[in-house]
C-alpha cells in the first residue's frame, strides 16, 4: 500500500474544502475533487460501476464507486452530519468486491477537513 499515495490525495481534497468549504452537494465536491486529481496528473476515474457476482448471476450496476485513483485508492464522498455504520459498510464492500487495497470515507460537510476522513484498508480473507 501506498501511503504516499494517500497524503497526496488527502491533499488534494483539502485543497477542495478550502476553496469550497462546507455546504454544498456531494456531486460538487465530486467534480472538484476529480479534477483537482486529474491536474495534478493522477488517473482518476468517476462513477464506476461495480457489479455484483452471486453464485451464477452477476448485477452489472450494483454499487457506484465516486472515484478510484490509479486504480488504486476507493474514494467515497459524504456531506453528512456525522458518518454512520452504513458508511463504513458501504465502502468496505466496494473494497472487498472490487479486490481495491485501500479506501477513504471523506466528509466534506466537515469543518476542519481532516476531521472527517477515515481511511480503510482491505485485507484479504
């Protein structure tokens, strides 16, 4: 795993909140978060779908992944009061479906940024 990989993209999103500051919709900060990535010359992919295989079927759009960075790193952003249980569900089963080593809960309805990332890592089973 990467941990600079990490910092940098921690950066990179408190670079957004800065600008941006809290308040607005997820699909803002989605946008700005994947561009701010992009410029500084990450692979950056939005909205990925990530299926679900069961036994013998498999559900092309099950889950949306927000971003992955170098095809590394799940991003999944909240504007939230506070994280929740299903938050941390939600994107360690991104990790354990999509065989992703790393993610990052990031709420940028926080005040102070840096309160409101939790970093995840997959460890397989």
């Amino acid at each position: 795993m990467d941990d600079k990989l990490t910092e940098r993209v921690i950066g990179a999103a408190i670079e957004v909140h800065k600008a941006l500051g809290p308040g607005l919709l997820e699909s803002a900060y989605q946008k700005c978060l994947f561009y701010e990535l992009e410029s500084q010359g990450f692979d950056v992919k939005q909205e990925i779908p990530l299926p679900i295989t069961y036994k013998d079927i498999v559900l092309d759009h099950g889950y949306r992944i927000d971003l992955l960075v170098e095809n590394e790193v799940v991003i999944e952003i909240k504007t939230v009061e506070k994280f929740t249980d299903v938050h941390t569900a939600q994107i360690l089963t991104y990790l354990k479906l999509g065989q992703f080593p790393i993610g990052l809960l990031i709420n940028f309805h926080s005040k102070l940024l840096t309160s409101g990332i939790k970093r995840f890592i997959n460890t397989p089973q």
